[in-house]
C-alpha cells in the first residue's frame, strides 16, 4: 500500500465547489455546504472526504465532472445517512438553518465510510449492523471504480 501526502493548502476540500468549480471560503461553524444548488447541503466534513478521495493527489487537484458524477451516485446514500439534505424553506424564512444546526445521523461515520468506499477487494462481511442493531444490506450500495497503488 502507497500513502499520498494531500495537501490540503492546494486542494482546499472543505471550500472546493466542483458545481461551480471554485473555491469558497466558509466559517469554521460553517459545518454544510450547498451541492449543486440552494436547495440541497451535504456536511462538510463528508465532502471534504469525498473531494479528498476523488482528487488528482500526484498533481494536487479536483476533476469537477468526475466528483459531480461521484456526488451524484452517492446523493441518495449520503441523503439516507443524514449527511445530505434538502432545503425544506428558503434560508431567509426564519427557519433553522441546517447549515448551522447539524441533525442526528442515521449511520455513524464509520457505517457510512465502510458502505461508500467499499471496494471487490475488501473481504468484509456482506452485512453491516446499524445503529439500531438490525443488519443494514451492502445491496444498495454502488461501487466504486478505484485502485490504490
């Protein structure tokens, strides 16, 4: 097994936007970002990972079409585990704003790590027990198309 140095000065992944393929800074109690629109956030932390995962590390930089293709075949996984969220109420409606006010996970980070990184080579068990005790199925999960060196 190879480790990467990622250097988070060059790759930024807790601003980098690959819908809008820039980079924009936020509040250390920032803890969502917006994914794609104002309508849907993912915890930043997850995407930091995400754009970690999927970045060029030999040349220290994101691809945006290929983390919007990612991000989208994970959208409803990620929106399953609590980590992503659809805007119920525009932000100026005097709601809760998710974006600072983080909501009870389904998965624990770990769960989640284990079903969205998941690759053939991993000789895991096929189940998963969840939070609540009960078997979660590695069925709905998608693969994930990357070799490590």
């Amino acid at each position: 097994m190879t480790v990467e140095e990622v250097s988070p000065y060059r790759l930024k992944p807790s601003q980098y936007n690959p819908y809008k393929n820039e980079f924009v800074k936020k509040a250390l109690g920032e803890r969502w970002m917006y994914l794609g629109d104002e309508s849907t956030v993912i915890q930043r932390d997850i995407m930091s990972a995400i754009l970690i995962y999927f970045a060029d590390l030999k040349n220290q930089t994101h691809n945006p079409e290929v983390l919007k293709a990612a991000l989208e075949g994970m959208k409803q996984l990620l929106t399953d585990a609590g980590y992503v969220k659809q805007l119920k109420l525009p932000r100026s409606s005097g709601s809760k704003d998710p974006l600072f006010a983080p909501e009870p996970k389904a998965l624990t980070t770990e769960e989640l790590r284990s079903k969205c990184f998941r690759v053939d080579s991993d000789c895991q068990s096929s189940t998963l027990t969840g939070t609540d005790g009960k078997a979660v199925d590695w069925s709905e999960t998608f693969p994930l198309e990357r070799e490590v060196a």
